[in-house]
C-alpha cells in the first residue's frame, strides 16, 4: 500500500523535511510536498498519515495539538532532535543514492 | 501556533485523535478545490478522490496505532521501573538505620552460611576429582586389638588382587620419601612420594597428562628406575617443559627417568584423607612403581600399604567386601586360625570426609540456627517498618496510587533490600571460606576440592530474589492501605494493633532461644578446647625447634646395609649440634609426639612365658639419638636414658614409659629389673633389651588419645633413615634453624630437611580442627546474640512507642518512674524468659549431636547452661533498658497530646 521502499524512504525524508523548518500539521505537509514536487511522489494523500505516525513512534517526529490560523482545531508536527539526525543522514545518503544513479542512466555503454 | 491540551495528550485516545486528524485533511483539502471555484460538492468528491483509498489507509492507520501502543506500554512500564527503583533507593538512603541493620543482618546470616555450606560442599558433597568416584573403594584391614583402619602387607593384598580380578581392579600404594633437589642451586628436600602398583592410575582413571602411566614392565625387579611428577613439582622442578619426559633426574642418591607428569589438581593420595598412620603428605608429588616379588606375595606380616579398588560395572561393595572376607578366611584356616584380622570397606568418599564429618554437619546445624535468626531479625525488621510506613501508604493511596502500584513498590525496595544483602554475603563468603581453611593448615581432608561453586552462588542470589518479592507482597498485604480513612485518622497509633506485635513477640522469642542454643554448643566447645590445652603432654612445647632430617634410601630399604651410615650420621649431627652456642639440648625421634604416626609392635618379657598369639605386650615403639627426652624434657622416672655407651655391640637397652612399666613390667621400680624383646626390631637377633630407664608417658598421637604403653631404642642399636631432630634453645628457638641447616651439611651433604616448625606450632597445629570448630562457633554464638539483641530492642522500641498514651495516662495517675521502668523490664524478661526456656530445651534435646566433639565435658553441663542462659538473660535485659529508659521519659502531657 504505501509502495515500495524506495517510495518509503523518500517520503519519509520529504516529510522530514517539511517540518524542519517548524512545526505543521498533516495537511501542510501534504500540501508542501504536492507543491514542491509537482505531484510526482504523492498519489493519494492518505498515505501521508500512517507515515506520519510510524515517524512519530520511531520518536523522529514529535505531535501536538494546536490552533490554526482560522481558528482551527490540528494535529502538528514538529522534528526531534533524532529526527534532525536522521534527516541530515537520509539527506546525505539521497543525494549519494540520486547521482549514482543518474550517473548510471547517463553513461554510454562501456 | 498556539498550544491546546487535548485529551488523548493525557490518555490514549487515538481512535478520535486520527479521526479528527483526517477529518481536518479532508476538509482543508475541499475548502482548496472551492477556492479553485469547485462546486462544494465537487470539492468533497475531489478531496476524497485525491485522498486515495480510505479502507487501505484507515487500515495501515490501525496497525500503525497498535504498534505505538504496545511500544509506548513498554516505555511505561521501563519509567515505571526506573522511578520504582530512583523511589527505593531513595528510600533506602533515608532510612539509612534501618538499611545499615537489614544489609549487615542479611549479608552475615547469608556470608556464614555460604562459607559452611561451601566447605561441606567440598568435603563432604562433591564428586571426588577422579573418574566415576562412586565405585572407588578403600580396603583395610581390622582387628579388636589393634584398631580400625589398618593396612595390608604384600601377602594380604596379593592374595586379594588375584581373587577379585573378576569385579574390581585394584591397586596397592604406600607412601615413600624421596631426597630430591629441585634445581641445583637449591638445597636437597624430602618430597612426598607415593611407589604404588603399575594399576593405580587406571583404577583412579586419571591418565598421565603428558607421557605414560606405569606398566608392569616398570615394576619388575631390576628394571631401570621410572618416576610420574605431579603437576606442581614438574613446574617447581622442571619449569613446566614438556620435554621433560625421558630426562633424568637424581632422587634418593638414584637416577629415575620421567615417564609422565599427572594433570593440575592430582595428588592423590592425599594425607588428610587416609589414616594418619600411612604418613603421607598433605599433597602427592611425584609416583614410583611398586612390584611385588613371590617371596613378597608370601609375605604377610609387615602391614605397610593401603589399597584402593575399582568395582566393575555389576559388582556391589557388600559383594565385594563378601568375597574378599572369604579370600582372608581361607589363608586363616590353613596359617594362623587364632589370628584377629577382618576386612573393612569404605568408599572413598566416606573416607575422606569419615573423621570430618560429624563436626562439618554440627557446624552446618550451627550456622543454619543464625540463618534462621537472621532471617527473624529481618522479617521483624520488615514488617515494623511496613507498619510505621502505613500512613505513607494511606496517603499514596488516597492520591490514587492502586494496589498493584504500591506492591510493586515495595517488592523492588525489599529485592534490592535482598540482592544487595546476598551480593555482600557472597563477597563475605568467599573471604570467611579462606579465613576458615586458613584455621586448619593441611588438616582438612578435600581442602583443594573446596571452591566457590557457582551453583550455590545462583542458589543463593536466586533465594535472596524470590525471598525480596515475598517479603514485598507480604508487606504489601500488611500496608493496610485498604482502610485508609482509618489508617489516616488514627496515625500510626493503630498500625500495631495485638495481632501483628504477637508474631514479632514469637520471632523474637525463636531468636533468644535459638542464640541460647548456639551459646550453649560455643561454651562446650570452647570449656573443651581449654581442657585440651591444658592435657599435659608429657612433654614441654616450649623452646623447641625441630625439623625432619633423613638420608637419602637408594632403591630397598635396607639397614643391614645402610644402617651403621644412618646411625654415624646421626651420631655426628647430635655431636655438632649439642656443642653450638645457645643449644641447651639436641636429640631426634623417629616420630614426633602429635605429629607423626607413631609406629607400633608386639614386645615380651624374658622369663616369663611365649606370649599366645592376641596377647602380646602391644605397644609404640620409638627410636631417639642424643639428648630426646632432656631436649624435650619428658621426665625421667627411674634409672638412666641413653647415653655413648649404648652403642652397636654393647649390651642392647631400651627405655619404657610409666604406663608401659604399669601394664606390663609391675611398675615403675620393678622395671628396672627385666629385660623385654620387641618383635619389630630389624638391628638383628631380637635381642633381649635391658630396662635400664622409666620416662613419663607422651601423647604421642593426639591430645585427646588414649594413654599407650611405649617402649624406646637407641638409634645407635636400631637404625633409622630418617628422624625429627628437636633442639632445645635458651632463646628464640627459630633461630636454631639455620644451625641445624648447616650442621647438617657439614655432617653430610646428601642429608635433607623437611617440615622445620617449632614444637609449640606442632602442639597447636595438633589441635587445629577443635580450634576450627571452637572458633567458628563461637563467631557465629556471638553474633546470634547480637542479632537476637537487635531484635528485642526493636521489639521493646515499638511497644514503648505504641503504649506512649498508655504510659503518659499511667504517669499522669501517679505512676511512678520505677514502676513504669518495671512494667516495660517485665515485658522484656517475659520474652527473654521464655526464649531462654525454648533454647534450654532445645540445646538438651541437640546435646546427643555435640558429645563426640567434647573433650573432658558434659554435653548437658549444668553449670554451662546455667551461665550461658544466665548471659542471655543478662544481654536481652540491656537490650530492653535503652527503651526502658526512653519510656520513663515520656512526657504525660506531651503523650496525651499526641496521636
């Protein structure tokens, strides 16, 4: 359901990423996401939560409840300190992961 | 964003939280699609349908939610601990008092019992370290008249080998000392050794760790000499080379080759374990091949070696005891029907622990007394704190702690309690095992099979754990938290109510009684051990030196050979070391009083009849050289002790002691007058002896023995290898050791010496194992009475504190300080008196128990039950006159005020 490790892994990261500039709620972060990435990684937005909350019990994300702007009752989410960690290595590893293969699908046959 | 307090931030209420949370999404998501000029009802639709599919996520959502509950019950349960134990260990610290008694009753009770239980683990429990030792037998031989115990000579243990080869294996060692330099720098000593038939290693079933056992080739006659090292020498000797093997090395004046050095820990056979009389060092060092030859199997009438055998799989002991009987029986019909021998068979592990046993299992008795009362101690401990913590509780439960929360409480403060105790014990143990083998240098049969066994450390930290939670649970059932208004309105007044100050009373009763019991068994030991020291042993200990000197025996035993160079030997070190400076007397015996086995015969007195066979004049015979008996100062009674003239060709003498004089010559005075032949005497011809001195009677084999007749030949008529020089100095008698070191030398440089130990060590050494049990007793009746003291005053404390209202009305009505002093005694005495009573008839009923390790006392002695129940009484009153006093004290106004 929630695809592959490959899909796991990257929205993990970009969830991570979403909060590491403070805290939001789920449909923030959804929406981040959905801007940032042109709707490419999302394809239902549910998938959004059982992630959130498999982020929350490995302790990388912290919940709280708050009020929004309008006045409204949600659910936020703000990065732990080992959520910081594991952003800064999942970042890392990314971009090693990305341009070895890119570099891979760019060469010429041997 | 601005921060709200939920519910499911407080308690789990993830269902509602999730909901809302997607609700929210959803929402937000619609509202989006309006704002992109959506119909409202296309904007839900399009929420929905980017959401995705509600049954597959709502699903991953529950299983997600499952995970984190299980995961945050863990993390719960992990603080809850966390905080139980922070709380405990706070709690201890507070109470420092209370902790400081309850560890150091706990660690003495459990330390105590460990170190007896270790060593009679080792002793008396344990497999011996030899292969299936369960089928290991020791024959000996009996007789009414000469004892238990005995060896066998050749013939007996020919005629037995051969006629049970069908059930047993069996194997013959007798002990044998070799002169040996370990290195050659360093001087000549006397090793132990063993020569034993080429089956003993089979019948053990330990194998040599490097090279070979013996085979019969080994034994024959004249087959060149082969030797077995014990571990420890083969690494003191030859630096632990396995090279060793076929190297040569230089014993006894002869040229032995290693066949084999024996693995770490075999040294069997151990002196301790066998009988005295066999003389063989505490530890095995090295093995010689024993052979018999045929006039050796016809040979039966010097009993020199013990036997060991290993019964076949199907054979029994009674079996084989049967058989062996009926071998013995038939040699005595057809030789010497009147002849008074029997067989007896132990096992070896009855053997080793027999002369130990009685005592190790009293001083398990004893120490299982202070475990109980340690336990009673703590336990009364326990639950006077539970019940002045009752209002704590009350409190904590009214602020909504449950059941459970408070029991667990209490179990993790009592199994830290009971860990901590058990973890000290243990440290505690292992020192008070070595303190106590430490008592009995070489004396204790299996000392090297003594080890701090795991198991019983596991048993023991295992019991301190199911103990700490029972002591929790009981205490927390005792909490009283059921009744918390009351709890809370009556303060602690009502904590003590009849009930449970009636189960402290009787603990504290079992204690006294128990404490009394102990004390009791410390006096009888300790009044014996000083009648002990105080035997006179007819000899004086004081200013003596001595140490074992012999020549080397090449190959046989020989005096017809060797023995006018023992004899010029011996003669020529009494010479040098009569005439050093500060030697007031030097002389040398062939057995040292209460050290050595002493060697025993049959003698007769000329003119009167034959002896028949069973009635010869037995007795201990002994061979001196120089000044002995004034060195040592045994009385002379009568006539002269020898002096230059009784030399090899004059006229044969020997010397007789009191009772040998008594017994067999009609005393003193008419000793003079007769000559007596003694049978053992290898000088030649069984001459006839002159009586031509009467000495006092020595203990010669232990304080507590039996006085024997004795009779004693000069070494110069009857030559000896091997004798205990003693010297007597003016001073410090140590110092004459290095004399006797270099005058031997001078005399001989193949002369050894071995054993070097003043004869006041020998005496005391002598009563090591009743030191043992005196000294073990004692520790443990002492701290019985502490502990039973700690637990009457805490008793008394309470009661004082309970009855303070009590007190202060009885005050306030014109009672005076004495009575009140009275009333609180009393209650003390009562306890006391009836402890005293129990533990009176207690110690009579055990008294059967003690009897064989007394000397000179009663075990029912009036007079030491009196006095010890007399120090009872006496301590349990100190104990209630602290408390006694406090309450005399109280204030009625200040009593009546307060709750």
């Amino acid at each position: 359901m929630a695809g592959s490790d490959l899909f796991t892994g990257t929205l993990d990261l970009l969830i991570l990423k979403a909060v590491s500039w403070g805290p939001r709620h789920g449909y923030a972060i959804g929406r981040w996401i959905r801007d940032t990435t042109s709707e490419d990684v999302i394809v239902q937005e549910g998938v959004l939560y059982p992630a959130l909350h498999r982020l929350g019990r490995r302790g990388w994300l912290a919940e709280q409840w708050g009020v929004t702007d309008t006045g409204r009752e949600a659910k936020y989410y703000s990065l732990t300190s080992d959520g910081r960690g594991q952003l800064r290595a999942e970042t890392k590893r990314w971009s090693r992961f990305s341009s070895a293969v890119s570099k891979a699908l760019t060469s010429s046959p041997a | 964003m601005r921060r709200i307090i939920r519910r499911s931030d407080l308690r789990d209420d993830s269902a509602r939280d999730v909901s809302d949370e997607l609700r929210f999404h959803l929402e937000m998501r619609t509202q989006e699609f309006i704002e992109r000029g959506m119909s409202p009802e296309d904007a839900r639709r399009a929420a929905a349908r980017a959401f995705g599919d509600m049954g597959a996520i709502d699903a991953a959502l529950r299983h997600e939610s499952v995970l984190r509950d299980r995961y945050r019950a863990r993390r719960d349960r992990l603080h809850e601990m966390v905080a139980d134990i922070r709380f405990a260990l706070r709690t201890l610290r507070k109470n420092a008092g209370f902790t400081a008694a309850t560890l150091a009753t706990l660690a003495l009770g459990i330390g105590a019992a460990t170190a007896v239980f270790t060593v009679v683990n080792g002793v008396l429990l344990r497999p011996l370290p030899y292969r299936d030792p369960s089928r290991l037998l020791m024959v000996w031989m009996s007789s009414k008249q000469y004892g238990e115990e005995l060896p066998l000579s050749s013939g007996f243990y020919s005629d037995l080998a051969a006629g049970t080869t069908a059930m047993a294996q069996t194997a013959a060692f007798r002990s044998w000392r070799y002169t040996f330099a370990p290195s050659n720098a360093s001087d000549a000593e006397q090793v132990e050794g063993a020569r034993v038939t080429p089956s003993f290693f089979d019948v053990l079933g330990i194998r040599p760790a490097i090279g070979r056992p013996f085979n019969e080739a080994d034994a024959a006659v004249g087959a060149p000499p082969v030797v077995i090292l014990s571990d420890a020498l083969w690494r003191r000797a030859a630096g632990g080379d396995r090279a060793v093997v076929g190297r040569q090395l230089e014993m006894s004046g002869q040229r032995f080759t290693v066949i084999g050095v024996m693995p770490p820990g075999f040294s069997f056979p151990r002196g301790a374990e066998l009988p005295a009389g066999l003389a063989f060092g505490a530890r095995t060092q090295l093995w010689t091949p024993m052979g018999f030859t045929e006039k050796d199997r016809q040979s039966y009438a010097t009993q020199n070696m013990a036997a060991i055998a290993r019964l076949r799989p199907g054979a029994s002991a009674p079996q084989f005891h049967t058989t062996i009987t009926s071998i013995l029986e038939r040699w005595r019909l057809a030789v010497a029907p009147k002849l008074d021998l029997h067989y007896s068979v132990a096992t070896l592990i009855e053997q080793a622990g027999e002369h130990v046993r009685r005592g190790l299992l009293f001083l398990l008795a004893a120490v299982g007394l202070l475990l109980c009362i340690a336990w009673a101690n703590v336990t009364s401990l326990l639950v006077a704190r539970t019940t002045r913590r009752r209002r704590e509780f009350a409190v904590r439960a009214a602020l909504g702690a449950g059941r459970a929360r408070i029991a667990a409480q209490l179990v993790t403060e009592n199994v830290i309690l009971a860990l901590a105790g058990s973890m000290l014990g243990l440290a505690i143990s292992i020192w008070a095992t070595r303190a106590m083998l430490a008592l009995v240098p070489g004396s204790m049969p299996r000392a090297d099979d003594i080890a701090i066994d795991w198991r019983v450390m596991l048993a023991v930290s295992a019991a301190a754990l199911v103990a700490g939670i029972a002591f929790g649970l009981a205490a927390s059932t005792q909490a009283g938290f059921a009744h918390v208004a009351s709890s809370l309105r009556d303060g602690t007044r009502s904590a003590t109510g009849r009930h449970s100050t009636f189960g402290r009373r009787a603990l504290v009763v079992a204690e006294v009684a128990l404490s009394l019991m102990l004390l009791i068994g410390a006096s009888l030991l300790t009044v014996s051990f000083a009648r002990l020291q105080r035997v006179e042993p007819g000899f004086d200990p004081s200013h003596v030196m001595t140490a074992a000197v012999g020549l080397p025996v090449p190959g046989e035993f020989n005096p017809k050979r060797d023995g006018a160079e023992w004899a010029r030997f011996f003669r020529g070190l009494q010479d040098r070391l009569s005439q050093s400076p500060g030697v007031e007397a030097a002389g040398g015996v062939s057995a040292l009083p209460l050290a050595d086995a002493v060697e025993s015969g049959s003698t007769s007195t000329i003119g009167e009849p034959p002896p028949i066979p069973g009635k010869a004049h037995f007795t201990e015979y002994l061979v001196t050289e120089g000044d002995y008996f004034r060195a040592m100062r045994i009385s002379l009674l009568g006539g002269r002790t020898f002096n230059g003239t009784d030399v090899a060709g004059s006229q044969p003498v020997v010397i007789v002691n009191r009772e040998y004089a008594r017994k067999y010559l009609g005393g003193t005075a008419t000793a003079l007058t007769h000559q007596i032949r003694v049978f053992s005497d290898f000088s030649g011809g069984r001459d006839a002896r002159s009586v031509v001195g009467v000495v006092d009677n020595v203990q010669s084999g232990a304080l507590d023995g039996p006085v024997q007749p004795q009779v004693y030949l000069p070494e110069q008529q009857m030559n000896y290898p091997g004798l205990a020089v003693v010297v007597r100095t003016r001073d410090d008698p140590t110092a004459a050791l290095t004399l006797v070191r270099q005058q031997m030398k001078e005399t001989d440089p193949r002369a050894a010496l071995d054993h070097p130990r003043t004869m006041q060590r020998v005496f005391d050494e002598s009563l090591a194992r009743q030191r043992f049990s005196m000294t073990l007793i004692t520790v443990f009746a002492v701290a019985a009475l502490v502990l039973a003291m700690i637990g009457l005053y805490g008793v008394i404390s309470l009661m004082v504190n309970n009855r303070r209202r009590e007190i202060g009305v009885r005050m306030a009505l014109g009672a005076r300080t004495a009575d009140v002093l009275r009333m609180i005694l009393a209650e003390g005495a009562m306890i006391a008196a009836v402890g005293v009573a129990v533990g009176l008839v207690g110690a009579f009923a055990l008294s059967r128990l003690v009897s064989t390790l007394l000397y000179g006392v009663s075990p029912t002695s009036v007079a030491i039950y009196t006095s010890a129940a007399l120090l009872t009484v006496l301590v349990t009153t100190a104990a209630t006159l602290a408390p006694a006093r406090r309450a005399t004290r109280v204030d009625p106004t200040v009593a009546l005020r307060s709750d």
